[in-house]
C-alpha cells in the first residue's frame, strides 16, 4: 500500500444533447485545476468526467434528430473528449453510462436498496420537466405552470412508479450538513439545501414505465420500468470509483461482500468515498439531497465535499441556443490559445460566485497575462542571455524576494484547499507584479553597465530567476502549456513541483531567450 495521499475528484457528467460550452468547460478547467495542483503536490489522483447518456432528454432529441439514442450518444461523448483534450483537460477516466460496467453497479445499487426495504410501489401524480429531467409538485411550479428552474412547460403525469423512501434520511442529512460546515461550500448554497431540509422531504421516484420510456436502465426486479435518469447519473460517481466488484464480471456485482457498511477507503484500492463533486449550482439539490442519501440508503460513505460554483451569463443575459448567445470555448482560444481560456474562466469568476462573459474582460484577462507574467518572463529571460549567457553562479543572497516567494506559497495552498482557486491564481499573479516592481527597482540594466555591479548583477538576476522558477509551478494547474514553455525557456527539466521549485537554484537553470508566452493575436 502507497501511503501518497489520494484524491478523487468529478465533474457533472453533461448530457449527450448539448455542445460544450463555456459552462461546461469552467467546471471542467476547475476540476482539472485541481487535480493538477493535487498531482504536482504529490498525491495520486482519480480526475473523474463523462456523459450523461439515458432517459427522456437524449430519447426525444435522437427521435427529433431521426437516430438511435445510441448514435447520438456515441457522437456526443466523441464531441465531449474532443473538446477536452483540445482544452488540455487531463481526466484520468471518462464514464459513459451506456457502459455495462455502469448499468451492474446502477443495478446493484438499486438491489441493495429493494432489499433493504427502501423501495415501494406507488402512484405518481404530478409533474415532469423534460429538459431538467426532475420531477415537480403542483406548489413548486411558477405561476404560469412552468418549470421552476428552465421556465420551460412540463408534462403532467400520472402512472405507476416506484419510490426511494428519501423522506427516512431527512434527519439524518441535516444532521451530517450541520456537524460538517464546509461540507458543501460556498456557505451559501449550504445554507440553501439547509432551507430546503426545513420543508417536509417528499420520497424520491426512482422510475419510469418503459410503456413512455425505453432508454434507460431496466429495473432489475421489474424490467417493464427503467431506472429514473438521476439516480442512474448519480451513481456514475461510484462505478467510477471501483468500489463495486471490478474483479468480478458485471452480472455478478453485489455490494455485500465488497462493500461491508460503513467502509473507509484506508488500504483499499477503489476510490470511494469521493473527496470532491464539482457541480454548477443548477443541480444541487440532486447532489447534495438525493446522493447522499440514497447513499445513506445503501450503507454506503458520503462524498467528502461538494463544491457548487455560480452560473456563468452573457453579458447580462442567461445563455442559451435559442437567443444564439452561446459562448464556444473552441471558437474562442483560436486567436488566443487554450490557456488563455483557462486563464479567462477560472481567474474571472470567484469560485462559489456568477460571473458575465464579455470580450471586453476577456481582453483584461489577457492583457493581464501578456503585461505582467509574459512581460516579466520576457525581460528576465533575456536579460540573463544578453547580460550572463544564459548562466547564473548561485550567489550567496540571491533571494531578496524570499518572503514574498514564502508568503505565495502559504496563500496559494491555503485558497486551493479551501477550493478559492481565483483567490490562489490571483496570489501568483500578485507574485509576477511584485517581481515585475523589483526588475524596476534594481535596474539590472544599470547593473550591467557598472563596471562594479557584477555581483549586484547576478544577486538580482538570480533572485527574478528562481521565482520565475515558482511562478512556472504556481501556474501550472490552471495554464499549464505556458507553464511548460516557461519552465523550458529556463532550462528546466519540465515544470517544477512546487516544492522543488522552492529549492531551485540559479546555477541549474539554462536560459534561453523566448518568444513571447502570450502574443499580440495579430502577431
Ligand atoms: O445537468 N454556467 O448536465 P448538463 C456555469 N447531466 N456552469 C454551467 C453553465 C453555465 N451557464 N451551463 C452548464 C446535467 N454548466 C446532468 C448532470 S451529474 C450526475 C448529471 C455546467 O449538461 C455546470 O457544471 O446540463 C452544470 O452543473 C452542468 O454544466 C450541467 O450540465
């Protein structure tokens, strides 16, 4: 057994009907953010993001589209991967749940709940949003009948399904969200699932009659109905994890021997308990209500945080296909590269809070980029080639930064575990400005001229050099191609951990003069 700490981190899984968009694409850039800083600290990570593939939704849009469901989905979750490997997402799985390793657990998942006396049959009246795929009670719908959430019609329905006791869990949830405070984070939304605890907790329909429904996952004790497409999604998370028999072929998972109640993770190979769900702030009830206590249900550990970020509009409007608004994060690195994206999304919203896209902040954000780390990176690097040949003798005090460099650092891990990640990536920046400050205060222009300032020379050369050497680690997880590039214009071997970059002395680096790390796009 290693003793690295481990992390498990997920995405939502998005349904196979929409395009990636910018929505979707800052959920992922801070998933991938994270497990970027988890890895360069040193832990072994599970980066968890997939598709949405079953119920109502994908069933109509593949009929309106004249295809199988499959094919859509097959095209979509290609779509999907496309987007993220273009966007330098590095997801150690990526789960579709048409797969049938995903149906056995889905199915054992169910299982476990029937026989544990959590499942009965009943009549359900009321109401169904398509596009949200939730069920809604007469009092939560709008004056006008709509949707609470998309504002979009819903469907009346009266049929025969069957019933999770959800309503059992009520206390106990509370209790679990009470005695762990940043359980969901921000405190805000937490306080909102607390509000919605206080009302009296429905319990949940876990299925549809396959007579309106034939794309989802049939029951396994009553196949004339198929699993609701929520609870199917939701447990993505867990086979994912490997807790549920990998070694065993599908048709032969249970939970009983492989997962006794209440296991920890300790010395155990699969990644259950989840250490983290990054999810907008669109589906939280379902994460923070319906997981965990289906989860409750089954015996089985809670995630150990759900982070729910804010909505991203269009200027001051909502984003969607039909006002052709929506924002492509393709379409929008072509002039400026990938990391500009990154950079845009994850620095300009406050994680937890909404943020407006516009061009006019994206070219802030840019220029932000391009003004103090590129320019900084620029000087530097030519500075040491013009003036020393691309090397440094380690001189004794070359780190008239050192506690800025510590202060960084301090801050930068601080905002990251407490999932602040605009607040770290703005402690890096702040690290740039600083030094971009000390080049002026030196003048190692000055320096060189002064037939006396060889040592003064160096001491300042050396000091801007390692902390380039830091910032190509601070930066990292959210922009790592230009991370990469800085770390090679030093002549470094790749981008240092964080903690080797603290350590790194001027006299290992090798510096070349380097083309600027965020150009004019009309260069
Ligand atoms: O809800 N701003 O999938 P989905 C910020 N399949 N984030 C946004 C956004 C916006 N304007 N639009 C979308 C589903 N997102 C289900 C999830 S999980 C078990 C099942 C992001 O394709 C945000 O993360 O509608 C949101 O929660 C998610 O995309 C919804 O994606």
């Amino acid at each position: 057994m290693s003793s690295k700490a481990r992390v498990y981190l997920t995405t939502p899984i998005y349904y196979a009907t929409g395009e990636p968009h910018i929505g979707h694409a800052y959920t992922t850039f801070l998933a991938d953010t994270l497990a970027r800083y988890h890895r360069q600290s040193g832990a072994e990570v599970h980066f968890l993001t997939g598709t949405d593939e079953h119920g109502q939704k994908i069933q109509e849009a593949a009929e309106k589209r004249g295809m199988e469901p499959i094919e859509l989905c097959d095209e979509m979750a290609a779509r999907f991967r496309e987007a993220w490997s273009e966007l330098g997402i590095r997801y150690d799985r990526f789960i579709r749940t048409t797969e049938d390793e995903h149906k056995a657990v889905v199915c054992a998942l169910l299982d476990r709940l029937h026989a544990r006396g959590l499942i009965y049959e009943d009549m359900y009246r009321g109401w169904y949003c398509v596009h949200e795929e939730r069920y809604w009670t007469e009092k939560d719908l709008t004056p006008e009948g709509h949707c609470p959430d998309c504002k979009r019609p819903v469907q009346e329905i009266e049929e025969k399904n069957y019933f999770f006791r959800m309503s059992r869990f009520r206390e106990e949830l509370i209790r679990h969200i009470e005695a762990n405070p940043g359980w969901i984070f921000p405190e805000n939304r937490r306080n909102e699932v607390l509000g919605f605890l206080r009302q009296p907790l429905g319990d949940l329909s876990i299925s549809r009659p396959r007579s309106r429904l034939q794309w989802g996952i049939p029951l396994p004790w009553d196949p004339e109905h198929v699993t609701y497409v929520w609870v199917d999604a939701l447990t993505n998370y867990l086979t994912a994890s490997g807790a549920i028999a990998p070694d065993r072929p599908p048709a032969e998972r249970g939970f009983d021997d492989d997962f006794p109640e209440g296991a920890a993770r300790e010395g155990s190979t699969h990644w259950w308990p989840a250490d983290l769900h990054i999810i907008g702030k669109d589906i939280l009830t379902t994460h923070a209500v319906y997981w965990p206590t289906l989860l409750m249900g089954a015996g089985l550990p809670l995630p150990r945080r759900i982070l729910a970020h804010g909505w991203w509009v269009v200027g001051d409007t909502k984003m969607s296909k039909s006002l052709g608004n929506v924002v492509d994060p393709m379409e929008l690195r072509e002039p400026f590269g990938t990391d500009a994206v990154r950079w845009y999304l994850l620095r300009e919203m406050p994680t937890g809070g909404d943020a407006s896209y516009t061009p006019e902040r994206f070219m802030t954000r840019y220029e932000e980029l391009a003004n103090i780390l590129g320019n900084l990176a620029s000087r530097v690097t030519s500075m040491v080639a013009r003036y020393r040949d691309g090397t440094l003798p380690d001189s004794a005090d070359a780190s008239a930064l050192d506690e800025s460099l510590d202060r960084t650092l301090d801050s930068y891990h601080k905002a990251m575990r407490e999932l602040k990640v605009h607040e770290a990536l703005s402690s890096a920046m702040d690290l740039a400005r600083e030094a971009n400050g000390f080049v002026e205060s030196r003048e190692p222009w000055a320096q060189a001229k002064d037939p006396e300032g060889g040592d003064e020379l160096d001491r300042t050369l050396g000091t801007l050099l390692r902390t380039l050497a830091l910032l190509s680690a601070l930066f990292q997880p959210a922009i790592p191609e230009k991370a990469a590039a800085l770390a090679s214009a030093l002549g470094l071997d790749g981008v240092p951990t964080l903690e080797e970059a603290r350590g790194i002395s001027p006299s290992t680096c090798r510096v070349r003069k380097m083309a600027p790390l965020f150009p004019k796009p009309d260069a």
